[in-house]
C-alpha cells in the first residue's frame, strides 16, 4: 500500500451546469497501487422529502480512461403509500456498453450508460451504494438496505478495454436536477428543501485504509450562497442540509 494525496478530480454535466449543488471532496489515506475492484458509498435520506428533484451522489474514477461514472439516491413520491426511492448508477465513458434491462445508453445528453431503478425504501435506513467488478472491465451497481440486508441491483455496464481499476479520490453531490438546462434563471429562494447523510467510503480491497470525505462545499452555480445550505460534521461523514421549508 502507499499513503497518497487526494485531489479534486473532473466534474460531470450534471456537478457543472446545476443550479445549485453541494460538493464533497472524498479519498482514501492509504491506497493499493493497484486501485479498487469494489468501493461502497454509504447514504442517509431519513430527512429528505419523499419528492422527486433531488439527486445525492458520489462519483468514482478509473485508470486509464478519462470520464468518471457515479452512483447515488433520487427520492421519489410515495407509491401508493409507501415509500419508494431511485438508485442511479452511470458511466459518462465513451465507448460504455450494456444490455442490461436498468441501463440505456448516454449519459446527461453525452456518451456513457444511465441506469436507474425505482425500489421499495425506507428512508430512516442507510443504504449503501456498491460499486463492484464482476470480470474483466464490467461492474455492477447495487444499493443494499443495512438493515434488512436486501440488496437491489441497479445496472450493469462494461467499460472500453482499456479501462482498469478504480482509482483514489473523486468528487460528490447533492443537487437539485430539475432547474438544469433550458437556460432561464430561477428564483433560489424556492429551492424545496432536503437533506442527506454522506458518510465515508469503504472498500473490501487491501491496502485501502482511512476512507473519508474531506471537504464540503457550495459549487459556483447560479443560486450558491443563496440556499440556505449547512452542513455538519458526524461520525463518519457528513450530514448536509439545503433550500427552504
């Protein structure tokens, strides 16, 4: 293992061009040269609002290729009275392929795959997002209930033969997707509120040590400083708050 530094890395369409997003920093202290087969995102959303616009994220990078793909949670309105949620798991890489029945090609109007499934959550639980190689340059994207255990598969989707193992440090987000594009302004103060708990990154791989999110931030869009946005410190991550009540 070597102990590296961790820098900020590329961001996707999504990160650049929201109307407002919350950005998290995260890396591991110690690192195996040979980078991840797997890496879990854990995630609360106990205090979002069963509502669609919201997306919480976290994106991860690979060696020898240039885009990153990401991974996270979309509330969503109750189905009949019961809670349900969107898991996302897409590859902005050029050349991505799938077959699976999630996942549909493009990524945010660019290259890549997007997969997403609706499933049945309860939002007082954490989930873990889970990013894992299953042979060659293919991965897989699972949410899984700690609580019940029961794990989901969001997509599949292989990557340009290139591509290799998951590499140290990339960015994360909370924004709010349903002012993007079209290019009119809005007004910031009726941004709806929600609120999510990111916690550290973990990896069953040797060698990955001391996973963690480094630093929280408003992005440079157009409603920053102007949502009411907080976050805090907590064991193992952050709980980060934004928009209005």
């Amino acid at each position: 293992m070597r102990l590296l530094a961790v820098t900020l890395l590329v961001c996707t369409p999504s990160v650049c061009f929201g109307f407002f997003a919350s950005i998290n920093n995260w890396g591991f202290s110690e690192f195996p040269e040979t980078g991840l087969n797997d890496i879990t995102f854990p995630f609360n959303v106990a205090n979002a609002p069963h509502t669609r616009g919201v997306y919480f994220a976290q994106m991860f990078g690979f060696q020898n290729i240039k885009e990153s793909g990401y991974t996270g949670l979309q509330p969503q309105e109750d189905d009949n009275g019961n809670s349900v949620i969107r898991g996302v798991f897409s590859s902005f890489q050029n050349g991505t392929t799938t077959n699976h029945p999630n996942c549909s090609p493009g990524a945010d109007g660019g290259p890549g795959v997007s997969c997403g499934f609706i499933f049945p959550a309860n939002y007082n639980h954490i989930f873990n997002m889970t990013v894992q190689n299953i042979g060659n340059t293919t991965w897989r994207g699972t949410a899984v209930d700690t609580v019940t255990k029961n794990a989901t598969e969001i997509g599949v989707w292989t990557l340009p033969p290139e591509s290799g193992a998951i590499v140290n440090g990339q960015l994360g987000f909370f924004e709010y997707f349903l002012w993007n594009g079209g290019g009119e302004s809005h007004n910031c103060s009726t941004l709806p509120f929600s609120e999510v708990t990111m916690f550290s990154p973990t990896s069953m791989a040797n060698g990955a040590v001391g996973g963690h999110i480094i630093s929280v931030y408003e992005d440079s869009s157009e409603c920053s400083t102007h949502v009411n946005m907080s976050y805090t410190a907590v064991p193992g991550g952050y709980n980060i708050k934004a928009g209005f009540l």
